[in-house]
C-alpha cells in the first residue's frame, strides 16, 4: 500500500492547556525552555478534540478522490440496461458521496485499532460514532451506522493489518448498500473483481493513515469530570479576545448533501 498520503502534514491540533499559575508560569517561560533546546513540551491531545481533526482530514480526502471513485461507478452503471425505476433506485435515493466517506472513515478507524489497546480504541470508536453523521452534514445515523458496519466486514476478514486488500471489502459493502445486487442488470457488478479492485484503488492509495501519523507525534487523554470542571471555570474567567479561533475544525461541506434514507 502506498504510502504517500500518509506522510501529509497535520493540521495545528491544539495540545493539552496548562491551568491555573502552574499553567501560567509554564507558558511564560516556554520562550527560554525553547531558547535553551528543552524538549519539555506537552503533547498530549484530547481524544475528542482529536476526533474532531480526524474526521476533518477524512472529509478532506473524500472530497479528493470522490470524483475519480464516481466516474469509475457511473460507467460501470452506463453498461448495464436500466430502466427508469432501476436508474432512480440506484442514483436518486441512495446518498453514495456519504457511503463513500463512511468508508474512507471505517478504513481508517479499522487500521487504529491496531495501535491502541481495546479500551483506548473503544472510547475513540465512541467518539467517531457521536461526531461522524454532524461532520457528513446529516441530522440522521446513516453514516455512523455504516462505519461501523463496514467495521465489522473488516474484523471478520481477520483485520485490516492481515487483508491483501482490505478496500475491497469497503467496496462491496457500499455497493451492497447502494443496492447493487438487488437489481438484476447490475448484479453481476458485485462479483466484477476488476471493477471492485478499480474502486478500491483510491481508497488504498488516496486515504492517509492519519492515526499512525497522529501516535508518532502525539498522545491521547481523556480529561476526568473534575478536569472538565476547572477547564469550564478557568474559561468563564477568562476574557475572550475577539481574534480567538476555535480549537476544532470547521468541517468540510465540499459532498453533495442528500436526503436520508432508510438503510
């Protein structure tokens, strides 16, 4: 699998904020610590917060290799004889883009499991599932449902690190949602391995392995309930600067957004 997507550099993912004095004495001496080569800098990111740049990234490059991926569908969908009803069952109801970026996410989310424990993953896992269907632009569980779905395909074939081509069962399973084999001119399109491995091919090579990237730089915390109340104090204290940005992406809006429908 090629490597290149992974080696793309990170947004500025905020690290964890010192509080109180200790947190001030902190930052106002990181200027000399820095000057005298110290190495003492916190890296440590929230995993929500983590999430959040994850799925921002994953948006970003389904929105790059959607295009190509849905050319290569649209003319494998130009040979087969559909009528209208077939046409509209295929195209109409079914929001491919967002199946497509719930399977650039399972992708990614199913190689993290490989470089943190179970609990660790779990509560990552957790995290995709609450923010996922918002940074699609949907109000529904289609995609979230549908990452872990494909998930599962991936486990059951022993693991994204043990499978030749682990893209290839993301691939039937968006065409199995799509509907693919319940339209008899288009069924034989399920067992079309050259037309299956054509699909996966920007999902193998286009998808950075961005929790990889992310364990090399950075380390995950979750905040405990009295953390989360002295950073909601030490905030109501402090003046909010008019020039202050917020810490979490703004997600992609560059999909074609769709309706919902039932899966």
């Amino acid at each position: 699998m090629a490597e290149t997507a992974t080696d793309q550099a990170f947004a500025p993912i905020p690290t964890r904020k010192k509080r109180g004095l200790a947190g001030l004495a902190w930052r106002l001496s990181l200027p000399v610590r820095r000057l005298l080569g110290s190495g003492d800098v916190d890296n440590s990111v929230e995993a929500q917060l983590a999430v959040s740049y994850f799925l921002n990234e994953m948006n970003a490059a389904a929105v790059r290799t959607y295009p190509a991926w849905s050319r290569l569908l649209d003319g494998a969908f130009s040979e087969c004889a559909l009528d209208f009803d077939e046409r509209r069952a295929l195209f109409e109801v079914h929001p491919i883009d967002d199946y497509y970026f719930a399977g650039v996410v399972a992708l990614e989310c199913a190689r993290m499991r490989g470089l943190y424990n179970a609990l660790e993953a779990s509560e990552i896992l957790g995290e995709v599932g609450a923010q996922v269907d918002a940074a699609a632009g949907r109000q529904d569980r289609v995609v979230s449902d549908l990452v872990f779905y494909i998930m599962g395909k991936i486990e059951l074939g022993s693991g994204v690190d043990r499978m030749k081509a682990p893209h290839d069962k993301v691939v039937k399973a968006i065409l199995h949602h799509i509907g693919v084999d319940k339209v008899e001119s288009t069924r034989a399109l399920m067992r079309d391995k050259a037309l299956r491995h054509q699909l996966g091919e920007p999902l193998a090579v286009g998808i950075p392995q961005w929790w990889k990237a992310f364990q090399t730089q950075f380390r995950l915390y979750w905040p405990t309930a009295e953390e989360r109340a002295a950073e909601t104090q030490d905030e109501s204290e402090e003046p909010v600067l008019a020039t202050e940005t917020a810490e979490a992406p703004t997600p992609l809006r560059g999909r074609r957004r769709r309706r919902a429908v039932a899966l």
